[in-house]
C-alpha cells in the first residue's frame, strides 16, 4: 500500500468490510503501541476495542506462571535502574 503526497491511503476493501467500515462513514485513527489503529467511528468500534481486550487477556493469561516469585520488588527496580 503506497501513501499518497497528500497523505492518503485507500483501505482494501476485504479490510473495509472486515473492519466494519462502511462508505462515506466516519472512522477513528488511534497510535498504540507504534501502530496505526483505524477504526469505524460507529458501534462497530465498540467491536474492535472488544477484539483487542480479548487479544490482551489472552496474552495475560499466557503469562500466568511464568514469574519468578523468589525475585523481590526491590531486586526487580534495581535490575531496571541500574
């Protein structure tokens, strides 16, 4: 995909459609964590915020356990001041 001098793009339309974005509708740009979040302004957000909150607890959950509980809150901010 290729941005235009104006700064513009054209969203696929599978990626329209999967995304829920509609023609002439209004979308949301968000940056969140070094990406470009495009959005539908409409309800249809309220289906990506709920996708990606169902993609990070996954991610928690995948790290349930994996912590080293010996390691104390003190040994941790020094290892990530020092």
């Amino acid at each position: 995909m290729r941005v235009s001098e104006k700064g513009q793009i054209t969203l696929p339309k599978a990626l329209r459609e999967a995304a829920g974005i509609a023609p002439n509708s209004e979308v949301r740009i968000s940056f969140e964590g070094g990406r470009l979040i495009v959005e539908p302004s409409d309800g249809a957000s309220r289906e990506a915020i709920a996708l990606r909150v169902r993609r990070f607890s996954k991610a928690l959950d995948a790290l349930t356990g994996t912590g080293n509980p010996s390691i104390s809150t003190d040994d941790v901010m020094d290892a990530t001041r020092g």
